[in-house]
C-alpha cells in the first residue's frame, strides 16, 4: 500500500505585542438608527410624518385656536387670544429638525460618508435631545388637557375631543421614534469622542 504520510511544517509565531499601545484601533460598526445609516433614514422619515400628521390634525379643526385649555391665556383678557398651542410648537419643531436630518441622512447615503464628526454628532444629539423632551412634554400636556377636557369637564360635545386625542396619540408616537435617534446619537458621540 502506497498512503503518503502528512508532513508536519512547523510556522513561526507572531511576536507578541506589548499590550494597548502597539493594538490596531478598530472603527465601530455603524448600527441601524445611526446618522448617515438606513435606519437612521427610516426613524427620521417616522418622526416628520408622525409630527406631520399630529399637526394636520390639530390644525384641520375649525375651533382649534379658540379652545381655552389648548391655547395660553392673554393676561389682560379673559378669553384666549388667536394663539398656537403647546403641541403645535412642539411638533412643528420636530417636523423642521426631522425634515432637515433625514436631508443630512440622504446625503449620507448617497455620498457614501459616515456621519462620526464629534461636532457634528454632537450637534444632533444636542437637538434630538431638546426636541424629543419639548415633543414628550407637549405630548403629555395635551394627554392631560383631553382628559380633563373629556372626562372632568364633559365638554367633548362642544369640542373636538377625538381628533385633540388622535393628535397627541400621533405625537406620543413621533416622541417613541425620536428616542432611539437621540440614545443612539448619544452613544455614537461618546464612541466617536475615543477617536
């Protein structure tokens, strides 16, 4: 019987590196959600249209402005001047900084760049921070004046109860989009900062 035999080649050992100075750096993976990914794109397309139809909504009632617990009170007049509420300022804020981010992202995308300058991303973490707290907080408000609108004070008949709620329904939602936008900014920037 004629078998060969496996010949055994010894190699040579890398040598060993002396600890962190001489390890290669290692870029992070961009994670879905990110600025300048995929899913950084689809959260910020959810967040505008979310906001968008919130204040479709609001707006498309006739008595919207006139609504005292929607609307500030002017100090010297009882009733309530021709006036924007809460969750409209609040919503038309996420709508402008939502549009103008998702441009960045397509941008992004079509470029091919990432998105990991410190001053950049601290920038949208800095405005995804105060726009989704303005946005839960409008959000909130208006949930409590529904309530008290609907229930306490048994005025549905009068006003538009359904549409104020689907409002700060809607608003609830761009608020649960635009956290992982702000929480994945946050880690980003605090991974960028080590480069």
């Amino acid at each position: 019987m004629n078998v060969s035999r496996p010949a055994v080649h010894p190699l040579e050992a890398p040598p060993l590196r002396d600890g962190a100075e001489n390890a290669p750096r290692v870029r992070m993976k961009d994670l879905q959600g990110m600025p300048g990914t995929p899913g950084g794109l689809a959260l910020r397309l959810c967040q505008f249209f979310f906001a968008l139809i919130s204040l479709c909504v609001m707006l498309s009632t006739s008595d919207f402005p006139t609504v005292t617990a929607f609307c500030k009170k002017n100090i010297n007049k009882a009733s309530c001047s021709c006036c924007t509420s809460y969750l409209v300022a609040a919503l038309g804020l996420q709508s402008l900084w939502s549009f103008s981010l998702a441009a960045v992202d397509i941008y992004a995308l079509l470029v091919r760049r990432h998105l990991r300058n410190p001053r950049v991303v601290s920038f949208f973490t800095i405005g995804d921070g105060i726009t989704s707290t303005l946005t839960f907080a409008a959000a909130c408000a208006s949930a409590g004046i529904t309530v008290l609108i609907g229930n306490d004070l048994d005025k549905c008949a009068v006003n538009h109860c359904a549409r104020f709620e689907s409002a700060t329904a809607m608003a609830f939602i761009c608020w649960f989009v635009a956290s992982p936008s702000f929480l994945l900014n946050y880690w980003s920037l605090a991974v960028s900062a080590n480069y």
